[in-house]
C-alpha cells in the first residue's frame, strides 16, 4: 500500500515580531506586475505567486523568506545599520519567526524535501 504525503499549505497569516503579516496568493502575479512577490508595510501584507508557492520546493521558500526580510529589515529600521547589527537583526527575527509559526515551519519542511 502506497502512503500518500500530506500537502501542507502555506499559512496565511505569519506572525513576524509583533505583527501578524497577511499573505496572499495571486494567480499568475508575474504576468500581472512582473513580480513574484512583494511586500507592502501599510497593509502589513505579503503577496505572492501562487503558481510558485504552490510547487512547494526550495525556490518557492527561497521567495517565502525574501518577502519575510523585507519585513524584517522594515521592522528593525535597518536602512542606516551596519553589517553586524543588520545579521544579528536577520537572525534574531528568522529564529523568532521559525517558533511563533509552526506550521510556517512545517510548510519549510515540505519545501526543503521536494
């Protein structure tokens, strides 16, 4: 008997310090706005798209986190910051992010197996 893998859906909401960020999937994003994803910090949402995300491999987390940074590097007013204040600033967030969502995380898991 052949053992189905469950899919795990990428959350819509994750939570990124204090701030619970919205994400949306869009059908064909790139067709519409060449892009394939993009943050907006007045909305505190992500959108992204959904043809990419939906293949859940390394490149779909890869465009997960890159929208994830954006939010962080907003978050902690990095635009000014040096090098080490910015990494520790990324780390610190990044581990944050990895235990307030865990099914964000298990999303990651899934991603990284393909």
């Amino acid at each position: 008997m052949v053992k189905l893998q469950q899919t795990i859906s990428l959350p819509n909401k994750i939570k990124v310090g204090s701030v619970d960020i919205s994400v949306q999937l869009i059908d064909g994003l790139v067709s519409i706005s060449d892009d394939e994803g993009s943050y907006d910090g007045t909305k505190q949402s992500i959108i992204l798209d959904k043809n990419l995300v939906d293949r859940q491999n390394p490149y779909a987390l890869l465009l997960v986190l890159h929208e994830l940074d954006h939010v962080i590097y907003e978050q902690h007013l990095l635009t000014a910051a040096k090098e080490e204040v910015i990494v520790n600033a990324f780390s610190h967030a990044t581990v944050q992010i990895l235990r307030d969502n865990p099914e964000l995380k298990k999303w990651m898991d899934q991603c990284l197996m393909s």
